[in-house]
C-alpha cells in the first residue's frame, strides 16, 4: 500500500476505470470514510478500509475479491452502494509508491 496523495484526482467515472487499469490502486474517501482501491498480485481487485488494520498492520478487506476492474466496480461494499453508484459523492487520491500509509 502506497500513500495517499494530499491533492486530489480530477477524475471522472470511465477516467477511473483507465486510472485503475494503469495505475492499480487509488484512495476513495466518501465522507469520513477512506477506501483503498486495489489489485491484489495483478490477479484480483478488492477494497479495503483504512481505518482497520490487521496483526500485519495492513488495511483490513471490506470487499470480495474478483478478477476484473468492472466487476469490483460493481460490488456493494460502500454500505450497499456501488462504486458507480457513490462515484458523485467521492473524492479520489493517487496512491504514492514507494511511501507507506501513515
């Protein structure tokens, strides 16, 4: 996991999608709410919740994990809601390589 970057992505829907694709990972934050956006050794996408951290200190999963961008695209981790469907209400960071999350 990367840092979250201070400035945010002017990024809209399908410009996730391509971002995702290239990038592999973002920060989503919905309210007070933070959200790692991410592939999991290139092979699986999943969420996870940055407020929670495992026995690894590693953000906790808050999502299934499925093999394709549109698929992750479509789960109801966000209190039932879809990325698409809280797209308007989130804001999107870029994820720092190289620095951890503090």
């Amino acid at each position: 996991m990367g840092k979250k970057a201070a400035e945010a992505l002017d990024i809209d829907y399908e410009g996730l999608v391509e971002y995702l694709h290239c990038n592999h990972s973002v920060y989503m934050k919905i309210g007070s709410s933070v959200y790692y956006l991410t592939d999991c050794n290139y092979e699986s996408w999943r969420a996870q919740d940055t407020s929670r951290r495992n026995e690894k200190n590693h953000f906790v999963d808050c999502s299934e994990l499925v093999p394709t961008v549109d698929e992750f695209l479509a789960l109801p981790f966000v209190n039932g809601q879809t990325i698409k469907d809280v797209f308007d209400h989130a804001t999107f960071y870029a994820s720092l390589e190289g620095e951890k999350d503090a």
